[in-house]
C-alpha cells in the first residue's frame, strides 16, 4: 500500500473566497454592564481582537471551505468547541479543536510526494556586524503583515506521479481553510486570557487590565498601558509595539520584539529579546537569553539589569546625559578594542567592571551579570566576538 503524503502551508494572508462554503461557529453578543471580568481560553485557534463601540463583547466566528468534501467539513465541524457561559459576574468564552493558527491554511495531498524546483529559497549570508535600527524600524516590522498568495507559493511546487515525472499543482486540487474570528472587546472591562497553541492578534491599543497565560502561542498587540498587566508567556512568539506598565514574564520565547519599555519589570530565561527603545524606569531579571538594546529615550531615567548567563548587546544612548556602571562575576564585556573580564574566584563576588558618564546624571543604567557577555557599540556591534 502506497504512502500518502500531505503537505500543509500555513500562509498569512487574505485571498478571495471564490466558492468557499461559509460554516458559522459562534456568533453573539453580551452586555457587559453588570459583568466584572472577561475570560477568554484559547486552544488551537487563531482570532483577532479588537475594541467594541459600545458596552457589549461581540463574538463572530465563522469557517471558510474551498475545495472540501461535505464529509471532510462535517468532521471539522465536529472537531471544534465553541462555549460562553456568565457565572459571578464573569462572561467565559472557551474554544478548541480548530487546530489553525493562521487565518489561512492550505493544504494538498498527493500519494507519491511534493518536490521543490526553482530558487524558491535564498539563503542570505549572514553578517557578524549588527547595526544600531531605530524605534521607526520596529514599528513599522511588528505593523506589517508577511505573507504570499497561494499562486506563489506553488510556483516552485511540483507534484510527483507514480513515474517520477514531475508536474504543476492544480490549485483545484488544493483546500482552503479560511478562519474568520473576531472577538470585539469594551474598554476598561478586565480581560484574562488562556491561550495554548494559538495566534492571537489584538488590532488596538488595549487599556484594560490584562492578565495572559501563553503557551506555545503567537501574541501582537499594539500599545499595552495599564500598570496591572500581567503576561506569562512561554514558547512562541511576542510582538507589540510599546508596553508601559505592568510585569511579563517569557520564558523560552523564540522571539520577544517590542518597539519601546516603558516603566515595566520584565523576567525572562532562555528567549531572544529585541528592542527598540529603552524609555523611562524599565527593570529586567533574566536568565540565560540574549538581549539586543538599540535605543533609549532622552529621558529614560532608569534601566536596571540582572543577569545570570545572559548576552547582552546594549547601544549608548543618543542625545542625553547618561551615567552606565557595571558589575560582573566571571563575565567578558566588549567596547570596541577594549575587553573588560571578570574571571571566577573564591568568593563569588561581583566586581565593578565599567563606569561611563557622570554620577550625577539623570539617566542611569546599572547592569549586574554573572556568567555572561556583554557588548556595547555607537553605531554598530562585532557579534563575532
């Protein structure tokens, strides 16, 4: 009996309905007056937030077929839950069993396989120089939405037959599932969130109190402003574009990318932290992940780091009076040609390792480290080291 083998492609995108069987899964609307809280639970599921006009929470949540079976969209349909119950006070809304984290998949099978042809790939030779990118920058990255039509994607696609011979995909042969989820929240309403391999992408800055449990989960928010926000996220992926209050917490986060901090404590262990601009009073405690600073504000006041077994890439800031003191313990800072090691001793103390600046400065930063690396640039850092 021959193998059969099924390529999936997960693609970010919007393309046209075309003759797609449109399935409702959950649509209504509830008056949050008398409501304290929302909680929200996701698993498998891809959804899009945004703010409501009014005082209701709308639910509208819809399934898009093309080119499926009546028995392959009926064993969907039964895969997926889809609940609201109001208890003391609190609206749950719960959901599993899409198992789509992008709002478009596609997927084609074939019994002898799927070849690549073409340059559908480049590989770009990497650099161990990094520039110094500017706040702009990562904006204008976590705003833009990647993503190719499925024309594309196939074109470097080609399926075999049971003589090897290699031939186009018939893009008839190829099912589309379009997931169309959009959960419009009231401002100031507490909102709890629940996510377990999901993408979740709120399209408004949020100023209600926001408390996150993530795993294994795409997050993009915009602006996040309250100084109760708690975010606990762990694997996947973190994007917004400022965050100012609260505390979060990623733990082995692929990538965590935020334009600007903004008076926030930030615990991290094993992710990759970029950003793009330090603003006032930010606090980080981290153990064992790398961390890229590009900028900080005129103003920023404040930055204090701790960390065990970290890599820590930091640019001096630009246009304002600043004051850096360093303290390490088995520990190599990079300053152009200078380095600065701390070896292991005895005691297991920190030494004082840099000072930058005038005490007297308004704007601080103190980093302590052990275990770690940590280089500093004007305009650009040598990785290589």
């Amino acid at each position: 009996m021959k193998n059969q083998f099924k390529l999936l492609l997960l693609i970010l995108i919007t393309s046209a309905i075309g003759n797609a069987q449109v399935k409702e899964i959950f649509n209504k609307s509830y008056d949050t007056q008398d409501l304290k809280s929302l909680n929200l639970q996701f698993n498998g599921t891809y959804v899009e937030l945004s703010l409501s006009e009014d005082d209701k929470v709308h639910f509208d949540y819809t399934l898009e077929f093309e080119n499926y079976s009546k028995k392959e969209i009926e064993h969907k349909l039964r895969e997926i839950k889809a609940e609201a119950t109001i208890k003391d006070g609190v609206l749950e809304f719960k959901t599993s069993g899409s198992e789509t984290k992008n709002d478009v998949s596609y997927s084609l099978e074939t019994l002898y396989g799927i070849e690549f042809e073409g340059d559908f790939i480049n590989f770009k030779e990497k650099s161990n120089r990094e520039f110094r990118k500017s706040k702009q920058y990562f904006l204008a990255i976590n705003n833009s939405s990647r993503g190719k039509s499925l024309k594309e994607y196939l074109k470097n696609l080609r399926e075999v037959d049971k003589n090897g011979n290699k031939k186009k995909i018939n893009t008839k042969n190829v099912k589309i599932l379009r997931t169309k989820f959009s959960i419009k929240l009231p401002p100031e309403i507490m909102i709890r969130v629940m996510a377990e391999n999901s993408n979740l992408i709120f399209k408004n800055d949020i100023k209600n109190q926001l408390v996150v449990n993530a795993r294994t989960t795409n997050l993009k928010f915009q602006n996040i402003q309250n100084p109760f926000n708690v975010l606990d996220v762990v694997n996947g992926n973190f994007r917004a574009n400022f965050l100012e209050g609260g505390t979060y917490k990623f733990t082995h986060v692929d990538e965590v990318q935020v334009a600007q901090l903004k008076k926030v404590d930030v615990d991290t262990e094993f992710s990759n932290v970029k950003v793009g601009e330090i603003a006032e009073k930010v606090r980080i405690v981290d153990f064992n992940s790398k961390f890229w600073f590009h900028n900080f504000s005129q103003n920023f006041r404040e930055f204090q780091m701790s960390s065990d077994y970290s890599e820590i890439n930091l640019f001096f800031p630009e246009k304002s009076e600043y004051f850096i003191e360093t303290y390490g313990y088995n520990t190599v800072h990079y300053w152009a040609k200078l380095i600065t090691e701390i070896p292991p001793s005895r005691k297991k103390e920190h030494s004082k390792m840099m000072v930058i600046g005038d005490k007297e400065n308004p704007n601080k930063i103190k980093i302590h480290i052990t275990n770690g690396i940590v280089r500093f640039g004007e305009d650009f850092i040598d990785i290589g080291k």
